[in-house]
C-alpha cells in the first residue's frame, strides 16, 4: 500500500499516502458506500477524487476495517470511530489524521507563487516579523511563508465553523522550521495552539 509514512504519538496519529494508483483501482480499494458514491459524484476534478479516496483508504488502514467519513454544515469532516479527524492533501500526497484532542492538519506542496499571496493571509506583524528577520534567501523565504500557511490552515481546521479570516483571525508568533505557536483571536474568543 502506498502510505509512506505513519507517526503515532500520545496524542496523535497520521499517514500521508503517496497517489500512484489510477482512480479506478482507487476506487477498487476502498468498496464505494452508496453516500461515498454520491460523494464522489460532486467532485469533478479527477485528481480531488483521487486525494479523497486515498485519504478515506488512509483512516481504513489506520484502524484495519471499513470507516465512513461524513462532513458537517461547515464542512467539516468527521467520523463515529474517531474525537477528531482532519484531512490535507496537496499534489500527489494525501494526509489523514485522528486524535482524541481537537487537531488540524496541512500538507503543502512547496510553489513560489506563495510569496505573491503574502499580503492575503499574513498579518501586519508577521509581515514585519518576515522583514526583521531578513529572509534573503528566497529559498528560506518560501520554506516559512508555506509554514505559516499551513500552520493557519491547520488552526482553520478546528474552529468547526467560527467566523474567520487567515490575515485578522489567525496569528503565528514563532517560526521556527519545524513547529509553530499560535493563535486564533476574534472579538468574543481566544484560542491558543502549539
């Protein structure tokens, strides 16, 4: 089976599968429901049919029996065997993760075109952050604009539905290569994460 990587932790575990399969035999593998059928139907992007279904095969595999991801009003995926899921795919990788906390996940595939964005997700003080820590090096540049990104979408991925922007909402106050700390912060509620 194509998943390249599980982690397990006390708190978490994830897989990220590797797509090489053709959608047909994605299919073959994961045995369709009828609601997962219907699903599928409203996707018409080959490619985001391919990621839902690896990712779907991931939590299978993760628990060694059939399970069925529904999503909420807010879009929100979840399912009865799990506190909480989350789901990412980018490219030709799709990544599922389960854990008793509340708990999201990213997966970026690395594009410069990101720098371009920049000023859509970041904040003013993470834009100053960016600047004082003279980021020469494009390289490094991208690395950490992917970081936060993908660190701010994670946070999105718990909030089940609050109202919310990635530039007035979504903070990140350190960078470092490999974990991020931050927060969400609206009006009535405030919310902190590792």
């Amino acid at each position: 089976m194509p998943i390249i990587k599980i982690v397990k932790t006390p708190v978490y575990t994830y897989a990220i599968w590797e797509i090489k399969e053709s959608l047909s035999s994605l299919i073959n593998m994961l045995k369709l429901t009828k609601s997962e059928k219907v699903y599928l139907n409203t996707i018409s992007n080959v490619d985001r049919q391919k990621q839902s279904i690896s990712a779907r095969l991931i939590f299978n595999q993760l628990v060694n029996k059939k399970v069925e991801i529904n999503y909420n009003k807010h879009g929100y995926p979840y399912c009865q065997n799990f506190k909480t899921i989350s789901i990412s795919h980018s490219g030709i990788f799709s990544m599922a993760l389960i854990s008793e906390q509340i708990i999201g996940i990213d997966i970026q595939q690395k594009n410069p075109k990101v720098e371009s964005i920049k000023n859509k997700f970041l904040h003013h003080d993470e834009l100053i952050y960016l600047n004082k820590t003279n980021l020469l090096n494009k390289t490094n540049l991208i690395k950490t604009l992917h970081m936060i990104w993908g660190a701010k979408e994670s946070i999105y991925k718990t909030l089940n539905g609050l109202d919310c922007s990635f530039k007035k909402n979504i903070f990140i106050t350190d960078f470092k290569s490999n974990k991020a700390i931050g927060r969400y912060q609206s009006n009535t509620k405030k919310i902190n994460y590792k």
